[in-house]
C-alpha cells in the first residue's frame, strides 16, 4: 500500500496496529506539532484520522472545524462513491450513510473556554469500512461502506479524498464566512425541525447560530447548545 498523499502544507503520519491517531494527534499538538498535520492509521476494518488545527480565533467559532470537516468527508464520498449512497451528518459529529450510522467527526482542543483562542483543535474522523462481524446486518441502526455498494473505495483514496475536500470547504469558511458552510452542511442534516434529546433537554431541533450552535425550542422558549458542548475532555 503507498503512502497517501496530501496537498501542500499538509504532512502525514501513519501509524500501525491498534494505535489511536486521535490520541496521537493530541499528544503531537501538545508537544507544539504544526497544523495540518494528519495522523491515520488505515489498518483494520476502519478508517482512523485526525487533522490537527490552529484556529487563531476564539474556541466557538473554531468549532466550524467539526461541520467544515463533515462537508469535507460528504463531497469525498460524492466523488468515489456511487451515486445513489446517500451521507448525512449529524450535529455532534454521527455520519450517516443511507440512513444507519457509520462512523463519527470528534473534536479536542487545549481549552474548553468558549472566548478563549485555543493553542490548537484537534478533529478526528472515524469511518467503518468493513464489518469485522459475519452478520453485519444484524443492526439496522448501524452499517458500513463495504455493505452500502463502496467495496471498491479504499481507506487510503477516501483518506486522500477528505484532506483534499476538508481543505476547500476550510478555504471557504474563511474567505466567504460562514454562510457557504451552513446552506450546504443544512442540507444534509436530516433531522432539523424533529424532537430531539440533547444532554437529557428535549426539543424540537429548529436550527443553529452562526457558530453552529445547537437551536432547541422547548414550548415557547429557544435556548442555545454551544457546538463546544460537544468538545472532549
């Protein structure tokens, strides 16, 4: 298998065996690793990668990294898989495809403070590609690419794919604001306007801010659910 290749100012480190690059990613950034650096292990039955960031902004706005990353990972699978598999994305980070989750975006940074600008933001994608069991069907809620007709794309074109992708939707957000990214990641989210239970609140999922923070109208009020909520720690 060759190494993957990346568009400039992006670097890879491939890891092998069980090795986590999420955690990976983490420990580089702290230890002052430049951006763009993408860390992915491509053994085994999923695909595991993570970019690391420095946003230069204020935590919650950086948080668009999560959604701009989604758009990114929904247009390679537009390219290299068939037409009629359908990616959806989900507010805390869930994709979809045709409907079952598949996989997840998940986010770190050097700080939990909304306001404050973080050294450095971590998103870390996790995809299934295959199905390490002999009855993958057995959950309807749950599928992998290999069952939904993507037996052909591979871990490493797909890896390639989401770099290249996550990179013009990121040139985008900053250039043009956020109104690109939020009419296209809208689209493919498909439970806006449905009850849904975030952190024990239920709603009805009406939209989000200008930073992607969650809209939940309970009765008559609308509050707020900051997309760095969704932050690990």
């Amino acid at each position: 298998m060759s190494e993957p290749q990346f568009p400039p100012l992006f670097q890879g480190e491939p890891l092998t065996g069980r090795a986590d690059p999420f955690d990976r990613a983490i420990a580089l950034a702290i230890a002052g690793t430049d951006a763009g650096t993408v860390v992915y292990n491509l053994h085994g039955s999923q695909l595991r990668a993570s970019l690391i960031f420095a946003p230069e902004q204020p935590l919650e706005r950086a948080m668009t990294a999560l959604p701009v990353c989604g758009l990114g990972l929904q247009a390679a699978l537009g390219a290299l898989a068939p037409p009629e598999v359908a990616v959806h994305l989900e507010w805390d980070g869930r994709v979809r495809v045709n409907g079952a989750t598949c996989g997840r975006l998940r986010a770190k940074a050097s700080s939990v403070l909304p306001d404050a600008e973080p050294d450095w933001l971590v998103i870390g994608l996790e995809l299934d590609m295959t199905s390490p069991e002999d009855n993958p069907g057995s959950d309807p809620t749950h599928t992998y690419l290999s069952e939904e007709g993507c037996a052909d794309v591979t871990a490493e074109a797909l890896l390639e794919a989401w770099v290249r992708h996550s990179l013009y939707w990121i040139n985008r957000w900053l250039e043009d604001g956020p109104r690109p990214v939020h009419d296209d990641w809208r689209a493919l989210v498909p439970n806006i306007g449905e009850p849904v239970e975030i952190d024990g609140r239920t709603g009805t999922f009406v939209g989000v801010d200008e930073s992607f923070g969650l809209l939940l109208r309970q009765g008559n009020d609308t509050n707020l659910i900051p997309l760095s909520t969704r932050l690990e720690v």
